[in-house]
C-alpha cells in the first residue's frame, strides 16, 4: 500500500522550482499546493507557469491546487539614493508624504501613508524593514513624527513598515491586486490568498471581484496583524480558508504571543470547517543550508500536531538552494510526527447538522475498524471538506469528485487523496470502480474494508448512507 500523509504540503514557485524538471521533482518529493507570490511576478509569468504546473501534473497523474497569493497594499518608506546607518538615540522624522522637507539636521524618513501622523500615538512604535529597525515616537508635529531610533540598522530604499496596534486604514485590494486577479480568474487558479486581511468586508471585496470575472475560486484569509485577531470569527465566516502569515503576524504582535495566535487560528479554523495553512519561516536556514535546525524542525512538527492543513514553504522553495530537499525534509517531519496524532475526532460542534453526525459517525467507524480509509463521492467538495475538518488519524479519505475544480481545490484537505473520475448514474457502479481504482493504483489491498459515503435514490428521495465495502480481488 502506498503510505499517506495526512498534513498537505504548499510550496511558492520561483526561479528555483519553475522549469519542468525541478516542478517534476517537486510533485514527486510530496507538493499537494503550489503558490504564485505576485509580489514578485509579471502576469506573462503567471500565465505561463499556470499551464506548466497543469502539463506537468497531469503527466504525473497528480492535480495541484493553484494559489494566487495576492500582494495587499503595504506602507512603505521612500526611494533612497543609498543605503544610510541609524544610530542607537538617533533623532528622526517620518512623515506620511515624499513632498516633506527635512528640519534641520533631522533626518527625514518619507512614507506612502498620510494617516501615519495621526495613526501612531506617542509613545507607540513604527517598524522598519520588518522590525530590523525600531523607532519610537516622541511627539506629533504637523507634518511629522518626531522618533528616535530605538534599534538602529541600514535603512534601504522602499522598506517595508509596521504599526503595531495601530488599524491601518487602507483599501483591501490595490489597483495591482485587480489587474492581478483578474489573470488569475482568466488562467483558472483554484485560491486567492489576500494578504492583510482586517475585517469580514475585506474578504467580501475580493468575492466580489471574483463574481464580476465568472471565478469560482475560493478565498484564503490571510492573518497577518492585531486586527485580523480581533476580528478572526467574522473573517472566517466569509472566507474558504485562513492563512496564519508569521512573517508580517510576528512584526505586528508582541512575537512571544505567536504560538498562542497559531494555535488558536488553526483550532477555530478546524472547528469552522475550513482549511488552514501555518506558512514563514518553516525551514528558512534551508534558503542555504543543506538540513534544518533542530528548531525548526520543532517548529514543523508542532504546526503537525495542531493539525493544519497545510504548512508552507517559501523563499525555500523560489530562490533557495535546496528547493526539493526542503519538500522532502517537510514530508518526513509530517509523516513521522503524525504517528503521534492521538485517534480521536475533532470536538463537536453545537452547530452541527445531522448530516455533518452521520460523518462523524463514518470517521468513527473508520478509526475503530483500524486499516481502513473512507471513500467520499462529491458534487463541490463539502462531504469530504468536513471529513477532513473531524481529523481522523490514521483514517485516508479518498475523494471522487467530476468537476475538475472541485478535484484540484480538495489537494488543500487534510488527509484528503483526490480522484478525478466520471460518474455513472448508479451508486454502485461508482463504489465498484472506485474499490477497483484504489486497489489497482496501490492505495488498497484486496479484502480491505472500507467506509463508503455515498447518496442513495430510493423513489423520489435522496437518501445519504454509510456502507462498508471489501476491496475486491483481482479477476
């Protein structure tokens, strides 16, 4: 039998994955995601590594998730001619415009946000080039933040600023993240993840987009600052799935509340029924090195444990120089660590419907048999979406679904193995081809049992049933 691996692997393409030989190689260490970061790509790229990731999935016979990781508007400083040293104590002034005029010896520092003046309170802190350099605001003048630098570094052009605990009042998609999405609508992606997500009606704007375009692609919520904490139940509630983006996430929280945050994200998103991702700096000293950190493995197995869905590589994968190793060294660390998932289903939940019971009672039967899996037939994916959220260890769920959307955005489950297939009119001819498609493929044995999930027409009712099945034998 083939081995499985319940935590689903997403990788960002780059300059280091992109040809066919490296995206071979890379579906073939364990990638179930692939993602497109439009911070750096063109839409002429985007185009063609779509129908590359396509080509070459098929020929493996494997479909990957497509993700668009849109860009986001983001605050950062004005161009520099060079680099230029802060000092520790430093006098600075941040303004919110480039049209500022320095006072005096003070240097200036220019930002593209306006608000900034009246955003940060004195006393409250505005970060650089991710937190690398730390300013702290003395007082308000009228044009200007009067700071000194409180953690000195090399201040580069167009960094990228932080305002901890400070709402940051910007559109949630920017004309670049239109004219991108817009591609990816055209090339058919299966996610949109948008970055700095603050509230519901951010997710809400990007659903609108997809509608005008004709997308029926789903959206991953991207947590990435305090706002997004606050407001995590109603954004889960409009979007498909959540991304805890650690990157931005650290910068913005006091970091020592991160695995908090983490572990909170995943256990509302299981609970809601929706994917999640755990993504930054997973295998980060693999960009060079040819093994992880002790730590870092620790930091893999941990995201494991919480059960996400998904972890995350990125620059590891784009420009590092041991882009496959990084897929196979994650794929051992989660096939390894979930041994020690304990074999027990996802709370309940008040809401629960009595269809959502019946799934429930299939996964408990399916761990209770032991050396089973569960075969789910879907239409749009909700069966085996919530089987995957009850997080039956040790229990695959293969998924046979005819709608090649469905089939591709199912890579993203937990525990989830999707098959594309045509289906008959009979239920039983769909379980028979099924039991003989797992068993010629090496997923089953002959004389395995099986949990089948499936509809029933008796008359003019649709009846959902729970069957077990034997995996036939070879004629």
């Amino acid at each position: 039998m083939k081995p499985f691996r319940h935590t689903r692997i997403t990788f960002t393409i780059g300059p280091a994955t992109e040809s066919e030989e490296n995206l071979t190689a890379a579906i073939k260490a364990g990638a179930d995601v692939v993602r497109l970061n439009m911070a750096h790509a063109d839409h002429d790229w985007v185009r063609q590594i779509v129908e590359r990731v396509r080509k070459v999935s098929s020929k493996l016979g494997k479909d990957l998730a497509v993700m668009m990781d849109v860009k986001g508007p983001e605050i950062r400083t004005g161009a520099r001619p060079e680099p230029i040293q802060l000092k520790a104590g430093q006098r600075v002034d941040v303004t919110g415009t480039p049209e500022a005029k320095p006072e005096g010896d003070t240097l200036l520092i220019n930002s593209n946000y306006p608000p900034i003046i009246r955003a940060v309170p004195e006393g409250g802190l505005v970060l650089v080039d991710n937190g690398l350099i730390q300013l702290r605001v003395l007082e308000h003048r009228a044009d200007r933040l009067r700071c000194f630098v409180e953690q000195p570094g090399l201040l580069g052009s167009r960094r990228h600023i932080n305002l901890p605990g400070v709402k940051v009042e910007l559109p949630a998609l920017t004309d670049k993240d239109r004219a991108d999405v817009k591609v990816g609508c055209e090339v058919g992606v299966d996610y949109f993840a948008l970055s700095f997500v603050r509230e519901a009606a951010d997710v809400d704007s990007l659903r609108r987009l997809l509608l005008e375009n004709h997308s029926k692609a789903q959206i991953i919520a991207k947590i990435e600052d305090q706002s997004a904490i606050d407001h995590l139940g109603d954004i889960l509630n409009a979007s498909d799935a959540l991304m805890v983006a650690r990157g931005d996430l650290g910068i913005e929280i006091p970091y020592e509340s991160l695995p908090q945050v983490q572990r909170r994200a995943v256990a509302m998103a299981i609970a809601a029924r929706k994917p999640v991702i755990v993504a930054t700096h997973m295998l980060e000293s693999m960009i060079q090195a040819p093994v992880p950190t002790r730590a870092e493995v620790t930091d893999v197995s941990n995201a494991v444990l919480e059960l996400a869905d998904s972890v995350m590589l990125s620059g590891e994968t784009t420009t590092g120089k041991h882009p496959i190793r990084c897929i196979e060294v994650m794929s051992r660390i989660a096939l390894t660590t979930e041994q020690d998932i304990p074999k027990r289903l996802s709370e309940e939940q008040d809401f629960e419907t009595p269809k959502i019971k019946l799934l429930r009672a299939a996964a408990g039967l399916a761990q209770d048999l032991g050396n089973t899996g569960i075969i789910a037939f879907t239409r749009n994916g909700d069966v085996p979406r919530t089987l995957s959220s009850l997080r039956a260890a040790g229990c695959p769920l293969y998924a046979f679904s005819e709608d090649l959307q469905i089939h591709r955005r199912m890579s993203l489950y937990w525990g989830v193995t999707p098959f594309f297939t045509k289906f008959s009119p009979q239920a039983d001819e769909n379980i028979t081809k099924a039991l003989e498609r797992l068993r010629d493929e090496g997923y089953c044995l002959p004389g395995q049992v099986l949990v089948i999930v499936t509809n029933v027409i008796l008359g003019p009712q649709v009846i959902d049933s729970v069957q077990l099945r034997t995996v036939p034998a070879v004629k």
